[in-house]
C-alpha cells in the first residue's frame, strides 16, 4: 500500500490553492506552523490538533538492548521519543467507516 508522500511544497501549494494566499506567503505560512510544532515539541510539550490527533513526546529510561547479528547485550541510553497518536475521526477517516458522532478529545 505504497502511496504518495506529501512534501512541505505540496502543502504550501494546497494552502495557495485553497486559502488564496500568494505562494510566497503559503511557503511562509506552512514554515511558521511546522516550526511552531517543532519548538513545542522540542521543549516537550504535546501538540494537540483537534479531530487530527496528538503529537507526544515521551522518555525512555535506560535498558538493555541485544545487538540481533551476535546476541551481545548492549546498554540503551535514555532518550526522548515523539509518538503520533490519531484521533478516532481520523481512524474513521482512514478507514472508511462513519464516524460514531461523538466528540473526540484526543
């Protein structure tokens, strides 16, 4: 099920299209939110888009991992990970099937 992939040209071009700015301001635009995404969620904080869904970052403590060619354990670092969590609307969306009507918070 290889699609398309969706660049920030094709979403500046979208907005052009759509909201009748110029390309430039479009470009613009788009950069502005994206990197407003960004700095929240490099500051660690969770970006919450309404019917969309939630971007989140969260830790991840130190464990021990296995290296899969020779089986050697080997030590994970702590790090921070950023997980997409869709809303329910867009499950619904994605797959096809109606939407239960009810308010989705995520």
């Amino acid at each position: 099920m290889a699609g398309r992939t969706i660049t920030r040209m094709d979403l500046c071009e979208a907005v052009y299209q759509k909201v009748g700015l110029s390309r430039i301001e479009s470009a613009q635009f788009v950069e502005m939110v994206l990197k407003e995404i960004a700095d929240c969620l490099a500051r660690g904080e969770t970006v919450k888009l309404s019917s969309f869904g939630s971007f989140v970052v969260r830790e991840k403590g130190e464990r021990i991992g296995r290296n899969p060619k020779t089986g050697q354990e080997v030590p994970i670092e702590p790090r921070r990970v950023m997980v997409f969590k869709p809303s329910s609307i867009l499950k619904h969306r994605i797959n096809g099937t109606p939407s239960d009507g009810a308010s989705d918070e995520d």
